[in-house]
C-alpha cells in the first residue's frame, strides 16, 4: 500500500529519500509492480523526472536507463532478435509501454523471459546509494540478493553487451503465455557460451558459462533436474531444456 508520494528533480534527492530508515521507500519506475494490491505500507519514490528513460550505444555496449520501457527497447532496432522476442512474452503492449527494464528485473521470477535472455547475456547493472555512490554488478550476482542489494539503492542502468550471437527458444502453452521451459544462449567470438534456462522457480538458472559448449544438453538436463511444479514435472521440463538448449546452439552456428 503506497502511503506516500514523492517525485525527486535530481538523483542525488531520489537516493537521500530512498536512504531513509523509518519506513520502508522504494523506487517507482512504471509502476506496474507496485501497484499490485498489497497490505505493506511503504513511500513511493517517482523515478519519472531524473532523465533515466535513454539509452545509448557505444561500441558492442548498449546502455539503457533504468526506466526505459520494454516497448521503446523493442522499438529501438537496437538489439537482437531473440531479446525482440522476449521482451514479446514478457509482457502484452499495454504493459510493455509502462514497464521499466529495471522494474521488470527487480520483479521477476523464473519464468520471466526478459531475465532470461539479459542473464544469458552477462548484463551488467549500475546502482547507486547515497551511501556507497556507484557499484557494478553483474545481473547473476544481482538476482540472488534482490531483497538486500536494494534497501537503500537504486539501479540507474543497464550494460547489455552486443557482441554475442543470441538464440531463443521457447515451450509454452499458447504464443502469448510464460513459459513453462525457455532457453537463452549466447556466443562470443572468442567461444565463450552462456545457456541460462527459465520457466521455474524464482529466477532463471545459469547451465553453462565456459569456453565452449561442450555439454551442453547435459547441463541443461542438470540444471532442471528438480524443476517439477504444477506447470509440468521435472522430468518433461529436463527433455524440454536440453531439447531448446540444441535449437539456441544451431540457431547461433546458422
């Protein structure tokens, strides 16, 4: 429940009002997350004024303000295909003009496509705090501790890397659903491969980051060996994920 409304001019307000200990204040970006019903009594801090809905490339770097919305991202022609598609499931149109890249992550499960693809990608957050000024961190360390690493702070951008071939696939019950398994790969140059699994649980998983994609199948049956839920058993969703994990490397060899 939003008890109280306040909307910063500059970021170094946002943060000092975000700091405070008294009672619990978060960061309202496009709002469709906090504004879900809920008996929790927090203050909203308004994120619209502080200039954090740009982004910009830079060399094999596209950097995104944290309150640029999933619909301008789609609409950019910035990015890859399969992040296109993602950020397609993740949400309807109308949702996708209101939520923030930055909300749509601090929010998110495991069956969220658009974590999927940007952990697959290694993204890498910028946050701020009053107190510790600037930190980087990576989107896999971030997950884990969303609860902690926010009091007090607040994610000013995103750096998605652009150099790595992208695959995505999906199984889902209808096109518009969530999935009950995704798979997320990436390639770099060098050979480094990244397969990040979702559709369960409370964040998607990292399967596979090494140098080349030796193992691939085995490791994605790994990672979903215990992913049973009402959705489906672990055992479908383990055939699924290394059966997607195949499609995501021949799509990025083609």
């Amino acid at each position: 429940m939003i008890i109280d409304y306040r909307r910063p001019s500059t970021l170094e307000e946002a943060l000092l009002l975000l700091s405070t200990k008294e009672i619990k204040t978060v960061p309202l970006g496009g709002g469709t997350a906090l504004n879900r019903p809920s008996t929790e009594r927090f203050i909203a801090v308004d994120l619209q004024a502080l200039g954090l809905n740009v982004f910009e490339k830079r060399g094999s770097i596209l950097t995104l303000g944290a309150t640029v919305t999933l619909q301008s991202l789609l609409d950019s022609g910035e990015i890859p295909s399969g992040l296109q598609d993602a950020i397609c499931q993740e949400a309807g149109y109308n949702l996708r003009q209101a939520a923030t890249v930055a909300g749509t992550l601090v929010a998110a499960d495991g069956r969220s496509p658009f974590t999927t693809v940007l952990l697959a990608l290694d993204t890498t957050l910028e946050i701020q705090s009053a107190s510790a000024g600037t930190e980087r961190l990576s989107l896999g360390d971030f997950l884990p501790l969303r609860g902690e690493r926010m009091a007090g702070r607040l994610i000013t951008s995103l750096l998605l890397p652009l150099n790595a071939r992208l695959g995505y696939e999906v199984v889902a019950r209808t096109p518009v659903d969530l999935p009950i398994v995704c798979a997320a790969l990436a390639q770099w140059p060098s050979g480094r491969t990244r397969l990040v699994l979702g559709g369960f649980g409370g964040a998607p998983v990292l399967a596979l980051d090494g140098p080349e994609p030796g193992g691939l199948e085995q490791a994605a049956r790994d990672a979903y060996s215990r992913a049973g839920d009402e959705w489906a058993s672990a055992e479908y969703r383990q055939a699924m994920a290394a059966t997607l994990a195949r499609r995501c490397l021949l799509s990025v060899a083609s």
